[in-house]
C-alpha cells in the first residue's frame, strides 16, 4: 500500500527487505508483486532500464500462469514506454491482452456484477455446435486485460499512431463498462475514469489542446477521481504536465505540476520526470505560478 500511497521513500527503505522475505516464501505470486513494485519504482526515480530488468524478473517468476504473466507485462509496457520504446511497449501490451481479453462474441459475454458473482467456473456455449469453450474470466481479470488495451493505446499514441491509439482506448472503455463493483486483487485501478484520464493523454500526444482542457476538467469533477490511489492521480498529472508543456502551454504544465503536488508529494519530488517537467517550466520568465517553489523543493533552485 505504501505504493499506492505514494510513500516512495518509505517503500525505498522496505523494498530490499521485501524482496528476501517473498524469495523465501516462493511463492509465484507474491514474488510477481513484489518485482512490479520495484518495476514501478525504478521508473520513477529515472531507471526506466534496470525498471525493465525488474519487469523481466516479474514475467519470469509468473511461470505459465496467464494472469500473473499478464500483470507483469503491464510493468514491462510501462518501463519500455517510460525508455522511449512505444513501439515494442505496444506489441507486448497489446499481445497480452489479446491473450487475456479477446474480443467477446456477444456483447455481454464479460459482463460481471461484482465480486459476490464467481466467474471462474462459468464457460460459454459454441452456439455452432454446442460444444464448450474456455472459461470467462474473473472482473479482476479483465481488469488486468483492459490495463494492457490503455497501455497500448498510450504506447501507440507514444509513437504517432493515433488512430490505432483511439481504438484502443475505445475497446477499454468497452471493458471498464462491463465492469461493476469488482474486487481489484492485483491494483490496477481500472475502470472508466482510468479510461477518461488515459484519452486525456491519448489527446494531449496527437496535441488537441481543447480536447485535453474539456476532458481533464470533466473527469477530475467526477467522484471516481478522487477514489483512485494517490500513486494513480499524481501519476497521471505529472504525465498531463509534460503533455501540456510539449505544447507549449507552461500555465497548464504549471497547474498540472501544482495539482500533482498536492495530491502526491512525492510524485512531483522524487519522480525524474517530474523533476525534467519542472526545470523546463520553471525557465520561463516570469515563471508561471508555483512552479518556483517547487523547483526550490527539488533542489534546483536555492
């Protein structure tokens, strides 16, 4: 939790602990979880290669488990995004989700109501003969599925492919609004505000300055902004700052950077990227508001 919580140096402090004690345990699951978190971690703090290391070790320990291999290639799409790798981040996103969420044959066939309902026996009918087919997956596993379409969109917008980056998005959001009051047993936060914040960024890449302004302030009046972890917002609003800052717009970066901040400290004070963000912006002169002080708090000003 203290990821999710955006207590970085908190989690700085346990993670070398952490990663003895669940190489003992051996257990797939929990070693999965743990080198995600380093994963997440070292792309934060700018190591987005020894990130992508940590990723690998992740697929690894999830064996021929096609769920926790699936949530660790969320962490290598990440870290191969956050090295400027769009392309191969989109082919391994977009591989495992195909592998975890294939297009449904009828539009409600990954329609889930909650956690109280037990998918993971449930199988559908091959209409043409009657025969059987592979099981549904759980809500939290098509959870896991539709984090992997919203990377891939962010990894094909990354790269300039917009289109490809919409249809994408259009299919998570297809996902997420099958999605009702299911448990998050692996933390990726999906659902239709995950959706609307990465279109945001999927706008921001293809620079629609209006489309950017219209949909971050719809989506942060929404109640399921404020639920999503802190680690997620700040995250998001870091990433919204460079995007505003690639077009030219220092007052919106600034504001992103100032929102950031007080949503997840940390975010804006140990991220390397945010720290980038903040040097370019805090060049203008005069300085957009905020901004000076938070260039103080990261040590690049006195």
């Amino acid at each position: 939790m203290s990821y999710q919580h955006a207590h970085y140096g908190q989690l700085v402090r346990v993670l070398p602990g952490l990663l003895d004690a669940v190489q003992g345990a051996r257990s797939a699951e929990l070693l999965v979880q743990a080198y995600r978190i380093t994963s997440s971690l070292l792309v934060k703090l700018g190591e987005a290669d020894l990130g992508w290391l940590a990723a690998d070790r992740a697929m690894s320990a999830a064996g021929d488990d096609p769920v926790l291999a699936a949530t660790a290639a969320i962490s290598v799409a990440q870290a191969l995004r956050a090295s400027n790798r769009d392309r191969l981040a989109l082919t391994t996103a977009l591989t495992a989700a195909n592998r975890i969420t294939p297009a449904p044959a009828h539009p409600r066939d990954h329609e889930f109501d909650g956690p109280s309902e037990d998918q993971s026996d449930r199988q559908l009918l091959d209409h043409r003969g009657g025969s059987r087919v592979a099981p549904q997956r759980s809500a939290g596993e098509w959870a896991v599925g539709g984090t992997l379409l919203l990377q891939s969109a962010l990894a094909a917008a990354g790269g300039g492919e917009s289109r490809r980056a919409d249809e994408l998005t259009e299919r998570a959001a297809g996902v997420a609004a099958s999605l009702r009051r299911y448990d998050d047993p692996h933390r990726t936060s999906f659902g239709p505000i995950a959706v609307e914040l990465a279109r945001v960024l999927v706008a921001a890449q293809r620079g629609d300055a209006v489309e950017v302004l219209q949909r971050h302030s719809t989506v942060v009046r929404r109640e399921g902004w404020q639920r999503l972890p802190a680690e997620y917002r700040g995250a998001y609003l870091v990433d919204l700052a460079r995007a505003y800052l690639q077009m030219g717009d220092l007052r919106g970066a600034a504001r992103a950077l100032v929102d950031a901040d007080s949503v997840a400290p940390a975010e804006v004070r140990c991220r390397s990227l945010a720290r980038t963000v903040i040097a370019d912006v805090a060049r203008a002169r005069p300085a957009p508001a905020g901004v000076a002080r938070l260039a103080t708090l990261v040590g690049l000003t006195r």
